[in-house]
C-alpha cells in the first residue's frame, strides 16, 4: 500500500463514477491509508456520494510520477462513517476543519475502496499489475 500511496502523492486523484450511464470524473484531494485500507472522504450532499450509492463501482487514476509512470485503481466503494478515522483524516489535512467543523459531522462519509485490481502503466506503452499487501 506504501507504494499506492506514493503513486497518488500530494496532488488529487482523478475519481470517476457513474451519474446514471455517463461517466462523471472529478479530482478527490484527500486519501488516506489505514490498516492497509485505501480511503478518500467526501461529503453526503454531494453528487459524487449519490452516484456511488446507485452504482458503487469506482476507478481512481493518479498523475504521472517523475518517470511518467501512473496506476489506475478499479474497485467498489464501501461507505464508512468512523469518527475515529475521521479525526486521523483531519490530522492528515487540517483544512477539513473549516469545511465540516468537527470530526463527527454527520456529513462527512469515508469512501473505503475495496475489491481493488491495480495497474501501472506508463508513457512508454508499458503496463503491469501493481501488488499492494
């Protein structure tokens, strides 16, 4: 998961998800690792999480490293609602302070990504699974 993690670095995600049969991407700025789980955090009034509860299916693609490499994550969302994770997210990136107040706001939802099938592939045309455990 170390390496997952330094795939998706400092810069966002690009999320995509379904709204009805076309696909929808946006950028996700927050991810975390527990436990060797992957999370991102969203808000429940927002598209993204009323995309996901009618279609929980997800792929998540990073930037290009220095080497111009990249991964692509495909897998399902599981929905998480842990206060004890939310104060690690918000430790991780205090801005959530001023977006949702407090750790236990009833907004905030983790998206825990599970069922994952990870690629790298790079500009070169290479490609391969990425092993995370």
């Amino acid at each position: 998961m170390n390496e997952v993690m330094e795939f998706l670095g400092q810069a966002p995600a690009a999320f995509a998800t379904l709204k009805e049969d076309k696909p929808r991407v946006r950028f996700l700025g927050f991810k975390m690792e527990d436990n060797g789980n992957l999370y991102f955090l969203t808000d429940k009034r927002k598209n993204v999480y009323q995309e996901l509860v009618k279609n929980n299916n997800v792929e998540i693609c990073s930037f290009p490293n220095k080497d111009n490499h990249w991964i692509r994550i495909e897998g399902k969302v599981e929905f998480v609602e842990d206060v004890e994770l939310n104060k690690k997210a918000f430790s991780i990136l205090p801005i959530l302070e001023q977006a949702y107040k407090s750790p236990d706001n009833e907004n905030i939802v983790l998206l825990k990504i599970i069922d994952m099938n990870i690629r790298k592939y790079s500009m070169k045309g290479e490609e391969g699974t990425l092993s995370f455990n």
